[in-house]
C-alpha cells in the first residue's frame, strides 16, 4: 500500500540517466498487468533521443518535462492483439490493457525511487508519426521518468462514501 499513498506526479528530474535494468523491470512490471484475454495487448516504446523526446514534448502540447525527462516511455494499444474481441476489444479492451500496464509502471517506478508522471494529453497523429507507429498500434500514454528533482504534491482524494454505490446507484 506504500507506494499507492506516496506516488505523485512528478514533473522536474534530474538529469541522471535512469538506468536500463530499471527502465526494463519498469516495462515487466507493466506487462505483468493484466489483460483482456491474456493477450497483453500493449506495446513499448523507449524514447531517450533528446531530438525524439523535444519532437514528443511538442505532440504533448509543448508540456516541457516530456524534453527533460531522461527516458520517455510511450505506451500503446495494439489493435491487432486484441482482434479477437472485435470492436469492443479495439476501443475499449486495449485501452484498459494499457492503462493497467501505465499503473503498473508507475507504481514500480515509485518503489525504486524513480519519478514519474502520466502524460494522456497530446496529438495521437504527430506521435503514430514521430515513432513510426503502424496503423494498428495507438499511442495511449507518454510517460516521462526520471529521479525527480521536486516533491510531488499529495492531491486531494474524494470522500469513498462520495464515490461508492452498493447495489445500485
């Protein structure tokens, strides 16, 4: 339960490269989500090119901290994977596979001391383009990481009682 109550966006890093041991148990821990059917229908893309992160912060409406992150990992849904569940599988399945995997992710990072933070603002064309995405893959999530260089902020949560309904609403 530690690093669900100490996990907070975090939006400055050091410039410290973070290592690829980290960056590849990171990627596992997300794969070890789970997913409609089993069939992981998420992929990864690593970006720590700085031309390719400053191309990715501007996709990301020119939000900053995707440049300065030392790795940006780029989450996608792939479409193909999930075909077998047909329509409901290419919209809504492999988005809910990808956003167990980003969970995962972030939750890992924290536990390694690793800041993160959850990027679902950008133009999905300029980054399909940017990374060569084929059509059947969509990006989902772009999340910068790196060893915060600021204490995130504890955001305020909802009363449970504001947002549990037993039987019905």
């Amino acid at each position: 339960m530690e690093c669900l109550e100490t996990r907070t966006s975090i939006r400055t890093f050091k410039s410290d490269p973070v290592e690829e041991f980290i960056i590849l148990e990171a990627l596992k821990a997300a794969n070890l989500a789970p997913s409609a059917g089993n069939l992981q229908a998420r992929d990864f893309i690593v970006v720590r090119n700085v031309a390719t992160k400053k191309a990715l912060m501007e996709a990301a409406l020119r939000q900053d901290f995707v440049r300065t992150a030392p790795a940006v990992i780029v989450c996608c849904a792939n479409l193909d994977r999930i075909g077998h569940y047909g329509d409901r599988g290419r919209h809504l399945y492999c988005i809910q596979d990808s956003a167990a995997a980003v969970e995962n992710m972030l939750l890992f990072l924290t536990s390694k001391g690793i800041g993160s933070v959850w990027v679902g603002s950008f133009d999905e064309e300029k980054v399909r383009t940017l990374l060569g995405l084929p059509r059947e893959i969509r990006p989902v999530a772009i999340v910068p990481i790196g060893y915060p260089a600021e204490n995130g902020a504890r955001r305020r949560r909802l009363p449970m009682e504001e947002l549990t309904h037993w039987e019905k609403w």
